[in-house]
C-alpha cells in the first residue's frame, strides 16, 4: 500500500529518535508511539492514523523538533493519499 513509505520514513525517524532520547526520560514513550506505527503499517490500519501524528507533533514540538517535523511530514503525506 502506497501509505508504507511514509511511514517506514517516521518509523526509521523515531528509532533514531529513540536512541537521542535516553537521557531524556522519554525513551519508553517514544517506542510506544513506533510500536504503534508498525502495528499500523503490518496490518494496514490507516482509520485516524492522521489525527494521532499530528497529536504527536504537539506533543513533541518543542523537545524533540527534528522528530516533531518529521512526524509532521509523514501526516502531511498520508494526508495527501486521502488517509
């Protein structure tokens, strides 16, 4: 399915992600948010997919804003596919 790229794009972003984030606190956080994704991305579970990025977007705006825009660029192309 077309949505695979973008997500495997974030997915690879919040593993490196992930790997910053060690000392920070929000280690496990960040890997709930990917299990997540990869659960959606194995199973093709794209229903409101959109809506929970761009929560993570505000949510990791100001801590993480490489992760955040990255997020925010896999919304905006799942968006695009009509998701």
């Amino acid at each position: 399915m077309a949505m695979h790229e973008p997500l495997n794009e974030l997915l690879a972003e919040l593993r490196a992600a992930i790997d910053e984030a060690q000392q920070t606190g929000n280690r496990e956080e960040l890997a709930r948010l990917v299990d997540e994704l990869d659960r959606r991305l194995n199973e093709d579970d794209d229903e409101g997919v959109v809506d929970d990025l761009r929560d993570a977007v505000d949510r990791w705006e100001a801590e993480h804003p490489r992760l955040a825009a990255a997020i925010g660029r896999a919304a905006d192309a799942l968006s695009a596919l009509g998701l």
